[in-house]
C-alpha cells in the first residue's frame, strides 16, 4: 500500500487541479461553476469581493499543482516547494476561518441555511492545522521535512472547502448574483475536489502508518 501512496496524492491532485473548470450545479436551468459565477458576479459586486470569490473559487488549482509536484519530486520537492505548501496552508487555513466565522455568526438571517457542524469544522480545522504545521515547522525545519503534513493539510482544506460548496456555498454566491429564489441542483462535478482530496489526504496517510510485523506461522523444522 506504501507504494501506492504517491499514486493516490497524484490521482487526487488531477482531480483538484480540474475541479473548479467542471459545471457544479445547477440552478434554474443554468450551469454553474466557478467561472460562469465569477461572470455573473461582474456587475454585481466591487473589485475586492470579486477578486477575493475568484481566489476562493480557484485556489484548488494552486493546491493541485502543489501537490501534484510534491508528489512527482523525490523528497517532496526542494525547500522552496515546501515553503509554498506552507504558506498556502496558512492562506488558505486563515480565509477558510474567516469564512467559517462571518456566515456562522450571519448565517440565521439568510435563506440558506448551512449545516452547523460543517461551519464549526470549517473554522476550527484550519487553525489547528495551521498551528500543528507551524509547530512542526518550528521543530523540524524546512530543510529535514518532506512537507507530507502540509500536502495532506492541504488536501483536508480543500475537502473542508468543497464539502462547503455542495453544502451551501452556491446558494450564496447565488445570492450575492442576484437570483436568490432558483433552488440549486448539485451535479456530479461537486464532488471531483472532494474525492480528489480523500485520495490526496489518504495517499499522505499511508506512508505514516505502523507496518504490521509479519507473524511466520509456519512450524519450526528439527
């Protein structure tokens, strides 16, 4: 299974890096994904908003490609590869957190109504993974790490990210398009990012698991 450890991250990276360019739901005979939402959120929000929606909307593909190069390199790539992985952790941990904070806090005067144990692992899973990557970064260095723990951080984020999605995160950004009353359909493209990221995040798990001893059954001989 160690073996096919790299395999699962590569297999589940493709599936990231490909995610936001799939039709994810639809709503009143529309498609959406990621870059017809954008499209439509134009003229509706300022500049900053719609900058900030189009890093949310496409910060699986950076992730994808982090991984998949983390993957693809011996050792996890060199130093610099893993201080990207780590600093896109922290990124991505502190705008998940953010999130997960405003809708919780707002979440009862909107017409979509988000799961609750969702938004709380929504704010809370990022900054514990963010604070145990800076501890092992404090304690392990850059240089003696293969950046394995930030690869598969990375990929529980992204599920976190796209589980949030399929939950209620199109009903927003239907909102903020302007077309709040049309019901959302998920399609079968909101749940590539999630599959794709439990085939990263077990890929980075195998490796750290205990190989059990082999128990020789057969009878001693003499």
């Amino acid at each position: 299974m160690t073996r096919a450890a790299p395999w699962l991250v590569r297999l589940g990276a493709a599936l990231i890096l490909v995610s936001p360019f799939l039709p994810q739901a639809d709503s009143g005979g529309a498609r959406l994904g990621a870059l017809s939402v954008l499209s439509s959120l134009a003229d509706k929000i300022g500049g900053v908003e719609r900058l900030a929606a189009g890093a949310g909307l496409f910060l699986p593909v950076l992730v994808g490609l982090l991984l998949l190069a983390g993957a693809s390199l011996r050792d996890g790539g060199p130093p610099a590869l893993r201080l990207a992985s780590l600093t896109l952790l922290l990124a991505f941990s502190f705008a998940l957190a953010t999130l997960g904070s405003i809708v919780f806090t707002d979440a009862s005067s909107r017409p979509v109504q988000p799961s609750f144990p969702l938004l709380l692992a929504l704010f809370a899973v990022p900054l514990l993974a963010s604070g145990a990557a800076l501890a092992r970064w404090m304690q392990v260095g850059l240089d003696r790490s293969t950046g394995g723990f930030e690869r598969g951080a990375l990929a529980l984020l992204v599920l976190l990210h796209g589980l949030f999605l399929a939950d209620a995160g199109w009903g927003y950004l239907q909102m903020a398009a302007g077309v709040p009353g049309s019901p959302v359909r998920l399609l079968a493209g909101a749940w590539v990012a999630p599959l794709g990221a439990v085939l990263a995040l077990a890929g980075s798990l195998l490796p750290r698991l205990p190989l059990r001893a082999a128990v020789d059954t057969a009878p001693a001989s003499g």
